[in-house]
C-alpha cells in the first residue's frame, strides 16, 4: 500500500520538523499579538458573553484557591452556588493539564499562553495533515497551516464566549496522529492522551470530535485504496453508501431498537463482504479502527474520574436551560411532513401573496420564519421560526464563511442579534480558491471535499429537505441532547477547507511558476489575517473587575423555578441573585441553598 511523504529519521525530515514546528509557532503568535494591545485585559466588556467567558475560565480559580489556601483539591466547592459538586461540572478544568499555566501564572498570563499553545498545535498538525494526506511540498503545506491558523472560527468563538471550544484546536494533530501509520499502539496511545483535554472541559465536544475522526479516517482508507491502482473508481460510491446506511440506522436506533441497530449494522457488514471492493474497503480502514479504538481505552483509562463526576452530577439534577428531558433536545418545530414539496410550493406562492398585502400568516405557517426577507425559500425549506440561534437561514450561513463575528452585538429579548455561531471568517479569498480546488485537484482532495460535504450537510440540518443531522448523527450515543449542530460541527468545515486551499495553490503550478502561486497564496493569508486578529484585541480588552470580600452572607432557599421565572426581573435582584448566574436555575439535592451577601 502507498502512503504519502512517510516519515523518516533522516537529517532532511529532521530539518522540516524543526522548522514546521517553529513556522507554525510563528504563524500562532503572529496572529495572537493582539492579545497584548491590552496586558491587563480579560473580558471584553459585554455582559452577555462575559458571563459564559468568565464562567468558564473561574473553574481554573476554584482549582488555585482551593491549593493554595485550603490544600485540597476542589472536588466541592464552596464558591459558587451555595456549595457545588466541581469536578463533575463538564466545563471543570480541574484534572486538565490546561489548568497548569493558571497554577504557575496571572490568569491574564495563562490565558494568552493556552490560547497561543493550543493554536499552535491546531496548526502543526494541520501543517502535517497537508504534507501526508494531501502530498504537498513544505511550502504549499504551509499554506494550508496558515489558512487554518488566521481563520475566523477561534476567536469568534472566544469572542462570543465559549472558551470551552478551543480544545477543538487539537483536532488536526489528532488526526494526524492517528492516520500517520507508525506504531499502532504509540499512535493510538498519543491521540488518547491529546483526547484527554477535550473530555476534561469541552463537553459535548467529545462525542463531535470523536465522529469527525470517524468519518475522516473511514474517507482516508478508501483513498489509500484508490492510490493503490487497482481500485476502480466506485471505491467512493461503496465507501459512501456503507457509512450513510450505518450512519441511518444507528442514528435511528431509538425507533429500530438497539438489537434492530445491531442487527441492521451487521447485516450491512455482511452484504460488504460479499462486494471485494467493499470488503478491501473495511480491511484498509482496519489500522485507523485500531488506533482509534486503543486512544478510547487511554481516554477511559485518564478519564475514569471526570466521567462518573458529570454522570453523578446530571443524575442529581439538570438544567433548566433547553428541555427537560435531554433525550428530546432535538425536537423543534418545521413544516408539518403531512406536506409534501408540491404543498410546500403552494403555500409559498400563498404566503408571499399575503405577506405583500400585509394579511396575517397562515396558521399552518404560523411557525415558520415568514417574516424575512426571503418567505418563499423560508416555508419551501421549513426553517423556523425564531430559531436562528441554533440553525441559520441558508444565506446567513453562506455569508459567515466569510465573515467573523461582530465585535459589538445588540440584544433583542435577551438574545443577541448576530449569528453568534456562525462566523467562520475564511474569507472570500480562501473559499474561492478552496471552489477553485474541487476542479484542478480533485482527486488529491476527494476525501476532504466529501468531508466538507457532508459536515455542511450536517450543520445545515433542519433547513435541508431530510435533515440530514436528525438522519444521519442524532440517535448516535453522545448526540440526543445536541439542538444545535452548527455550535459543534462548524469547525469541521474549518479543517477542511483549509487543508484543501494549500492544494488549490499547489494546483496553480500547472499554469504558473512555483513562487508565482505562493505569492498568490500568501497574499490571499493577508486577507483573514488581517481580517480576523483584531478580534483578540477587543476579547482581552478590559480588567476583571475585583470587589472586596463580603464579610458574612446568608442562604436562602432555592426558589423553584416555576416560581423563580414568573418572578418580576427587579425582585430576582433583590434577592441577591444576578440574572446571568446559570447556577441559579440547577435545582437538586446538591442545590437546594443559594448564597447571598449579608447587607
């Protein structure tokens, strides 16, 4: 079998790891400088998003304060909440070794170092992604590191708050690890440790990362076969047709029953075997199967503790954010399948025809999102009403791929007005080059175009014809309780379509000298770079506010939360409960008391 650019320990590769490791450094700090236009800053100054930031990152203080003044380790917390169980909250970074710089640092200090470190290896392995998978010279593997690097996804998502997503930037090295075909055992054993960070804080996380992998190393077996050259080209269709068929029927588990998904899964096993092409292709995929099964034993192994804690954690109580019950966190409102795409075009004509003589909507479409600009294509897809924080019109999300996410936002009804998981900001520049990719080098992209198909499919999810997440990912363990799928499978188009623009470049030396196209190229950086840095800028702007120790305070008793949200805003204050604290609404055994302070 041909692998591609197989690494050796002769002086030449020695050479290129030493300065991949140190381009890509310099490609993450360049990019991170504005982070110290403000030394002192840690916030940005807006409440809403300050809240799911700071909150985040106060597990890191529980942690330090619980070492250095208490000398224990913070299993309970007296902190927050009126006492709170820490380490089985899934953004708790008490066993993470990203909790080792706020221990040896200034919170201001360890910040910048995780962000800068964990982009750095985001693009490292993206630099060697593009030199194994895609074949590409250091150069034009370069390329492809900075384009991961300067896009807008990492700091618009810290931006909007979530620094629970940066653990994503492990992905690409991950990946590498694990498709790279040294020692299986080595290999499997360093992607579980890289795993181990990501189950430690970033959550839901996990399990999106963990079907990326899948699906990415399955889409890298079938090319490993086609390169041999004996595989006809169907090797895609099989390769394709077996992975949405078991991808259906577990995501359908629920309604087929878990010995109905077991039996449909091996009886699509079966008929593989009976098709060569088929059965070379689950043979090929078998050494990436290894590796990943040996880094999910290491991950168990590490992260036996910080499971069993969020499981006693979420069996004690849940959140009142979203649905009850977390099994059905899915279900949202569309057209009503009772109506067929004839039906839905007839509606339409309908629905415009009243919308412009300014009748009210018709009951049926009460639902739906009528009220944009574009009706027609609104009630035709069934995108809902209201709903745009979770999945986006089909425009809004084409025109994120260029933009980040605003720098200010205003808030209409206590949510904000802006995408705020949208902003991918690649740029035109990048994307263009990237549709330029798909004719001049598709059979060296293949698997990364497939795997940008299909992550674009699922992101889209209800605003598609079939949706596609509900079709092919839901049912799958880990995802019940995901209702929305762009917050955790965006990054994927991220990594896609960066590894494919190092090879769009590369492309262009078919009509253009080498250097010609890599002026192209790094002139096209230029454009995120510049577009999407100063983002750091406004993120780290502003000091966190100090108060002075409270030198007694009282509990009361935590109001039901029936109550509690029937209750005028101005009361809840008074009560010494901030609006933005979501520990308010976790009711259990393990909160039943709330902190105030006395006077």
């Amino acid at each position: 079998m041909v692998y591609f650019a197989t690494m050796n320990p002769h002086p030449w590769y020695r050479r290129e790891a030493v300065a991949a490791v140190l381009g890509t450094l310099l490609l993450a700090l360049v990019f991170c400088s504005p982070m110290f236009v403000h030394p002192d800053g840690m916030r940005q100054g807006d409440g809403y998003r300050d809240e799911d930031w700071l909150h985040d990152l106060s597990f890191y203080f529980y942690l330090k304060k619980a070492l250095t003044e208490y000398g224990q380790f913070p299993l309970y917390t007296h902190l927050v909440g009126g006492g709170y169980p820490i380490l089985g909250h899934p953004s708790d970074g008490s066993l993470s070794p990203a909790a080792i710089p706020f221990l040896l640092f200034k919170p201001e200090v360890a910040v910048r170092l995780v962000m800068i470190l964990l982009l750095w290896v985001g693009t490292l392995g993206s630099y060697w992604l593009a030199r194994e998978r895609l074949n590409l010279p250091p150069p034009f593997a370069f390329l492809s590191a900075g384009a991961f690097a300067f896009s807008g996804w990492f700091p618009s998502f810290m931006l909007t708050g979530f620094y629970v997503q940066i653990f994503y930037l492990l992905t690409p090295m991950i990946l590498h690890v694990i498709q790279r075909r040294r020692s299986p055992a080595r290999d499997g054993v360093i992607a579980g440790l890289l795993l181990y960070p990501v189950l430690c804080q970033s959550g839901n996380g996990l399990p999106a990362i963990g079907h990326f992998l899948t699906v990415t190393t399955w889409l890298f077996a079938a090319q490993d076969l086609r390169r041999e050259g004996d595989v006809p080209q169907r090797v895609w269709g099989h390769a394709l047709g077996l992975f949405l068929f078991i991808s259906f029927v577990v995501s359908y588990s629920a309604l087929f029953t878990p010995v109905g998904s077991v039996l449909g899964v091996a009886g699509a096993l079966w008929l593989a075997s009976k098709y060569p092409t088929s059965r070379r292709m689950v043979l090929a995929w078998r050494p990436y199967l290894v590796r990943l099964v040996v880094a999910v034993v290491i991950l168990s192994a590490l992260g036996t503790g910080k499971t069993f804690s969020i499981l006693d954690t979420m069996t004690g109580g849940h959140y009142r954010h979203g649905d009850k019950d977390l099994t059905t966190g899915y279900r949202y409102g569309r057209v009503p399948s009772k109506f067929g795409l004839a039906k839905r075009i007839v509606l339409a004509f309908d629905e415009v025809g009243r919308l412009r003589r300014g009748d009210p909507p018709l009951p049926e479409l009460a639902h739906l999102a009528t009220d944009t600009t574009t009706p027609f294509l609104d009630i035709i897809l069934g995108v809902k009403k209201g709903d745009g924080k979770s999945f986006y019109h089909p425009l809004t999300f084409l025109k994120y791929f260029h933009r980040h996410l605003p720098l200010q936002t205003t808030y209409r009804n206590g949510w904000p007005d802006n995408a705020e998981y949208a902003g991918l900001g690649l740029t035109y520049g990048v994307m263009a080059v990237f549709l330029l990719a798909t004719t001049l080098a598709l059979r060296r992209s293949a698997p990364w175009l497939i795997v940008f198909a299909f992550e674009l499919l699922i992101c889209m999810g209800p605003n598609l014809p079939g949706d596609p997440y509900r079709t092919f990912v839901w049912g799958i363990p880990g995802f019940e309780a995901f209702n929305n799928p762009f917050k955790y499978f965006n990054f994927f188009i991220v990594v896609a379509v960066t590894q494919v623009f190092g090879a769009g470049i590369f492309a262009l030396t078919r009509f253009v000298p080498a250097k010609a196209a890599l002026v192209v190229g790094g002139g096209l950086l230029l454009w995120p770079l510049t577009h999407n840095a100063p983002i750091f800028a406004q993120l780290l702007s502003k000091p966190v506010k100090t108060f002075e120790k409270t030198a007694d305070f009282y509990q009361i008793h935590q109001i039901p939360d029936d109550e509690m949200l029937g209750m005028p805003r101005r009361a809840i204050q008074r009560l010494g409960m901030s609006l933005l604290n979501r520990e308010r609404f976790r009711y259990d055994c393990m909160r039943e008391y709330f902190n105030v302070p006395a006077g």
